[in-house]
C-alpha cells in the first residue's frame, strides 16, 4: 500500500518512499503512466540494494492519487511533483524523469534549482502538448478541441482524451522558448526507434539548454518504453554516472 501526501492544492498523492543515503533518487513519470512501471521498479530494487533513498509517487489524476486525468494539466502535475519532492526528500536529488516526466523535470530546474543535485532524463518530451499535440492536429481535430476534448489513438491502451484545457495551459509552462540552465550533471537518454518522441527532440533539448556537465545518449533501435534489460542498464549507469559527479 502507498502513502499519501496531502498537498496546499487538496490533491492526494500516493508515494512510495525507500529511506536511504543521499542525495535521494526522485521517478517521475510519464503522461497517463504511474509509479508502477518498469523503469520505477526497478530504479527502486537498485536504490534498495545500494542503500539509497529512493521516492517514486503518482501524479493527480494518475495511478492511486486522487482526480480524474481528463481534469489536469501540466501545470498541476508540476506542482504535485513539487510539493512530493519538497515535502518528502531530505537535501538535493537526482530527478530520473520519463518523457512527460523529463518535460517536469525541467520544469524543477526552474522552480527549485536548489532541490536538484543532478538530472537524468528518459525520452523526454518537453513542450510535447503544443510541438507534437497541437502542431499535429488537423484543422478538424482544432475544432473539435474547441468543445473541449478530442480523443488520439494510444499505443498502450485506450485512447488519450486530450482536453482543450491541458493544451492551453500547457503553454504557461514550455521550457524550449526561453533560456534553460541545468547548472549540474545533466544525461539525456533516447531510443533512435522511439515513435512518440523523434530524436530530433532530444536533439534540440540538448541544444537549447545551457550547462557545463550534459550529454545525450542514444540507444539504437529501443522504443519509446526504453524498458528492456540494455536500457534498463542504461538508466542505471546514468544514474550511477551523475552521483558520482555530484
């Protein structure tokens, strides 16, 4: 059973927290995923068997914390990862984030640079609801987000119902428009096979952050779930790879 954080917001976030050394590892997260998946588990068995703190927790609307999907947007998962890395983590930590969860990451590196001992991101997808939502919708699908919802096919399941508000308030956070500085050891990881987000996005994070540590891996032909044992393994090393250059 997870724990639970009672947020100043009046979301409900469902955690789970392994005690440790720091600096703390902190999951986040991909769109519509939870804290359940692969990547997560097993960052967690790897920070159990090192001794390290660990902290993996859903977003609002996600897995066992409270709200519906359709009712957030990045904005509030922001703040719900916020307020978990906030009230939950003890000093700086490395934030492991997974395509939306990369997107927050960096979100973090802006609001709480002061909580960020190093980053690691898995197939982000920073700026993805106006650079690959919106700018891929058909003038039809523009219209029919203008009732306020349209529904997009998913690979893992039932369709995404995307909402107007999700769109519109995701401009209030992109990060790829203005300066972006990641002022400690930064690894972006990317799978060439990955059909949810091009190389080409990776590409441009790398060029458009600022730092003196940051290097973009990728991993040929993994997919966008980059969850088999070699890039498992590559997640781990990264991890392994910041903390000591911490």
């Amino acid at each position: 059973m997870p724990d639970f954080l009672d947020t100043a917001s009046g979301r409900r976030i469902a955690y789970h927290q392994t005690p440790g050394t720091g600096p703390g590892v902190v999951f986040l997260g991909g769109f519509k995923s939870d804290m359940g998946g692969t990547k997560a588990i097993h960052l967690e068995a790897w920070a159990k068997a090192q001794g390290r703190a660990f902290l993996r927790f859903d977003y609002s609307g996600h897995g066992e914390s409270s709200g519906e999907f359709t009712e957030g947007a990045i904005g509030d998962w922001a703040q719900d990862a916020q307020d978990a890395i906030e009230a939950l983590t003890e000093g700086p930590q490395v934030l492991v984030g997974s395509s939306m969860g990369g997107w927050i990451s960096l979100l973090m590196a802006k609001r709480i640079p002061q909580k960020i001992a190093a980053l690691v991101t898995i197939a982000a997808a920073p700026d993805f609801t106006e650079d690959s939502m919106w700018g891929g919708f058909t003038d039809a699908q523009k219209a029919e987000l203008e009732t306020g919802q349209v529904a997009l096919p998913s690979d893992y399941g039932e369709p995404y119902i995307i909402t107007k508000r999700l769109i519109e308030e995701g401009r209030n956070n992109l990060v790829l428009r203005a300066s972006l500085p990641l002022p400690f050891p930064t690894r972006f990881l990317q799978g060439t096979a990955d059909a949810d987000v091009d190389m080409s996005v990776a590409l441009r994070l790398l060029d458009h952050a600022t730092g003196p540590d940051m290097q973009l891996t990728l991993l040929k032909g993994a997919d966008h779930r980059f969850s088999d044992e070699v890039a498992l393994a590559m997640v781990e090393a990264a991890v392994v790879d910041v903390l000591e250059a911490v």
